[in-house]
C-alpha cells in the first residue's frame, strides 16, 4: 500500500470529472482501511496519506471534503498579518505591473491576438524613431538610445496562452489579418509558433526582424541604434 498520493492540479479536478473521481478516490480509501481488521473484524487499515497542489483554487476545503471525504490543510498557512504570509511579504517596490482588460463585445482569444500585434506595433514603431521615443517615456532610468534599444529587444517575442486548440487558431487569423490592417513598415509580423502541451497551449508571434536574427544565430544581439 502507497504511503503517500501525489495530486497535482487540483483544481482541474472539478465539475463533472470531480464528481466522476470522486467515486474511486472514496472507494479506494475504503478498501486502504477495509485490508486489515482487528480481533473484532473492524476496519484498521491506514488510507494513503494524500498531497494536493493547485495555486488558483478557492474553498480548498470544500474540494477535499468533496473529492476525498477528508478535512484539508493548507501550506503555506496564512500570515499573521494582512498581506503577508511565509513567502511573501507586500512592499511598495514595483517590480512588474500587470494590466487587465475586459473585452466587450468581442472573443476573448480574437482580443488577445489584436493585443498582441498592437503590442508588436508599438515596439516597431519605437524601435524605429528611438529619439522620439525617449522623449515620450521619459524614463529614469533608461536615458540613451541604446538602452532603449535594449529593452525594447526583450519585448520582440511575446507569448500568449489559450486553453483551447481553437482559440490557437483564432488568435493566428487574428495576427495574420493585423499585417494587413497596418502598413509593413509599422507591423512587420514574419513568423507565428506554437507550444503545445496536456491540457494548456501557448502561442508565441515574432516580428521578421527577430525571426531573421534568430535564424542567424543572433537572437541575444539586439539591432544597432542607427
């Protein structure tokens, strides 16, 4: 008998799968205790120790009690303090943002491809007149031209994820459709790629100027400020 369950996304396990796994999962437990018996022909047997990892679930409690008849516990617990736990500890210091957007009237995977091929336009558009970009970023800490070509080079390869083979397939037409909504020299899309995996699949436009240095071996070397 296995000592200890390994579940890994758990919060997959929902809706009508949960239902269906539930079913095994408690039969399984049973039969775990039913194996051994004591002098009184009761039950004795010790389940399998179980270990579930998920990082967007709600109610875990709920899920457990549902899937394995059992109570959970979770780790890391939470904080003593608002915002703050054993991994994480909230500072005023931005590392990253994130922006959100809602489409209205639109699919959501036909937004993101539009997203992204503004995205590609932009970055064009600045690599192209660095000295006007400048000027309108006004940034601290990036002052010269190639600095700013440098960052701009981290933004050529964008990645975006979709949890259907379809909407692989809308945001391609999408990104395809944008470099005939925009002149070459401002949307200068070449090649499209995508990752597959169980269950998720990426999706990963590059502009030509990138899809040419990489063929060349030098896709670490951003383009010379001109």
């Amino acid at each position: 008998m296995p000592a200890l369950q390994v579940q890994d996304e758990m919060h997959l396990l929902q809706e009508e799968l949960g239902a269906f796994d539930a079913h095994y999962e408690t039969l399984y437990e049973h039969l775990q205790r039913a194996v051994l018996k004591d002098k009184d022909d009761q039950p004795i047997g010790k389940p399998t120790k179980l270990l579930a990892a998920t990082a967007t679930i709600e109610r875990y409690e709920e899920q457990v009690r549902n899937l394995y008849a059992r109570r959970a516990k979770v780790f890391p617990a939470p904080g003593w303090t608002l915002e703050r736990s054993f991994y994480t500890t909230l500072s005023e210091d931005a590392s990253r943002l994130f922006v959100g957007a809602l489409p209205m009237l639109r699919d959501a995977a036909e937004f993101g491809g539009r997203v992204q091929a503004l995205l590609h336009a932009e970055v064009e558009r600045m690599q192209d007149n660095l000295a006007a970009a400048l000027e309108t970023l006004e940034l601290e800490t990036i002052t010269t031209e190639p600095e700013l070509l440098n960052e701009l080079f981290l933004y050529e390869l964008s990645l975006g994820y979709v949890n259907r083979s379809r909407d692989g397939d809308v945001i391609q037409t999408e990104l395809k459709d944008a470099r005939k909504s925009f002149p070459k020299q401002v949307l200068d899309l070449d090649e499209f790629a995508r990752l597959s995996g169980r269950g998720s699949r990426s999706f990963e436009p590059a502009s030509a100027r990138s899809a040419s240095r990489a063929r060349a071996g030098t896709c670490n070397t951003p383009r010379k400020a001109t």
